[in-house]
C-alpha cells in the first residue's frame, strides 16, 4: 500500500517555481508516493506576516496543519524551504507553548489540536529519513557520474534547528547526490543566506550575496547548483548574470532544484521536470545524463 502524505504547495509552487512542483510531484509518483494536495490550503505567511499582526503567521500556518489533520493526514510535505520553516515552527511553538495554540484558535473556524499530532518534513528529509538513500539508490537508472554539484541550502532549510541536519555544517544535500551518482562539491557559503528576501528592495545586496556563493562555488569546480528553495532559485538563477558581472568573471552554473536532479537519475523524462524553465540553461547537464 503506497504511503500518503498531505502536501503543501505555498504559493511559488504554481507559479515562480512551477518546475519544482513539477519535479516534485513527479518524483513521488515514480517513487510509489501519494501526495494529496491540503484542499482549501492558505499563504504560510512566509516571512513578514508578523509585522501585522503578532499571531498571524502562527495563525496561517496552523490552519493549514488543522486542515491536514481533518483531512485525516499525519504528515504535511512542504517543498518551500520558507513554508518548511514556517509550518514546522508553527507546530513545534504550538505544542510548547498552549497560549499561543489558544490564541490563534480563537480566530480560527478550523481547530487545531496544539497535541503535536501533524509532523512538517521538507521532502529531503523526507526521502533521507522515511524512504531512505539505500532504497533511492537501487531506484537509479541514469547516475549522474561524474557531475559535479555544489548544494546549496541557503539560510531556512536546516531552520528551527532539529535532528535532520546541522545548521552550520548540513550534509542533507550531499549525501543525496552521492545517491544519485554526482561528486559532492565541498565549499564555503553553502548554508550563507543569499538574499533572495530583499532581491526587490535591495537588489545590489542580494546580488553581492549571491555572487560570492556562485564564484565560491565555481572556484572548487562545481558543474551546476542543486537546492531546495524557490526563493534561493531565484536569486541564483536568475540573479546569475548580474552576479557575473559583479565578479568580473562567467560563472554558467545551471541551478536545479534536488527534485529536477532525481527525476533525470531514475529515468524520468526530462518535459516532465520542466528542466527548460530556467534562465541558466539545463540543457547540457540533460544532455551528459541522458545522452
């Protein structure tokens, strides 16, 4: 019987980071997992609701929890590094804190338990602690031989600390593209934030950022980027060329989230990725996986 997981898209997933939705929704299809989209889902919060009001983002992020739970699921999967970090907070503060629980309920038609009863898991660690590597292994058909990848997990992936993985020092990433059959690349500014939050209000900070983990990464021989944020994707792809210029050098390093990298390595055809999304063209990291 196929596990089922509720899954919370936020609000990137269908729009900025279609290819991550794609990618992911994919991924666990071939894999034998249910997702089951949280019906009714709202906004996270993401990182500035509670410039507005005290408990709002509590307030957001536990109703989708009460949502999943009502909908008879014990697991919420969110791919969105910032609604990973929101929900999963929400719930640990809910459940070590019952005023807060209290408070938000008040305002909420949903009910929310505050019994700890829903689990938040980024699906890394979904595959890392519930699937397992060993088992992904045996599931890879295309090993990514010989490409050299630069993790990258920015600033709210191993955020609020937890048993997954340091916060300084993370190996979530790694240790999956080892399964996959790439070289891990070992360099600084791997867990550094890279301002993607102030890419519209200050853009010349987010690409100083932003270009020292490019160049930091490029400089010990990273072929591509993988990561697991929306908001990181953006500032890295997108933000490239002007991180390039601010180097003074070209850096062509495609970033793809883990998802997209799964997908080639178990034979997953590439359309269905939505590996020709990015500004930083893929197609040569395709092309040395498939042929």
């Amino acid at each position: 019987m196929a596990k089922s997981y509720a899954y919370y898209p936020g609000c990137t997933m269908s729009s900025t980071a279609k290819e991550y939705d794609m990618s992911t929704r994919a991924v666990f299809a071939h894999l034998g997992l249910e997702l089951h989209e949280i019906q009714d889902w709202n906004c996270c919060g993401a990182t500035h609701s509670a410039i507005y009001k005290e408990d709002a983002r509590f307030l957001l992020s536990l109703r989708n929890l009460a949502l999943a739970e009502d909908q008879g699921f014990d697991t919420v999967i969110a791919p969105c590094s910032a609604c990973y970090k929101n929900l999963r907070r929400a719930a640990k503060l809910s459940e070590a804190d019952k005023s807060i629980c209290t408070r938000v309920n008040e305002e909420m038609t949903e009910h929310y338990s505050c019994a700890g009863h829903v689990t938040v898991l980024h699906p890394l660690y979904m595959f890392i602690q519930d699937f397992g590597l060993d088992a992904l292994k045996k599931r890879v058909v295309r090993p990514l031989t010989g490409i050299k990848i630069a993790s990258y997990y920015g600033c709210m992936l191993t955020r609020p600390l937890d048993e997954f993985d340091s916060a300084e020092r993370p190996t979530g990433l790694d240790r999956l593209v080892k399964a996959l059959g790439a070289e891990p690349v070992e360099y600084d500014y791997k867990a550094k934030c890279c301002g993607g939050a102030l890419a519209l209000s200050h853009t010349g900070s987010t690409v100083r950022m932003t270009s020292k983990i490019l160049a930091s990464a490029k400089e010990r021989g990273a072929e591509s980027v993988t990561l697991a944020c929306p908001m990181c994707h953006m500032a890295l792809d997108m933000y490239q060329s002007k991180a390039e210029r601010a180097v003074g050098q070209p850096l062509n390093l495609p970033v793809l989230f883990f998802t997209q990298w799964m997908g080639l390595a178990l034979g997953i055809e590439p359309e269905q990725l939505g590996l020709k999304r990015h500004m930083v063209p893929t197609a040569g990291m395709v092309a040395r996986v498939i042929g």
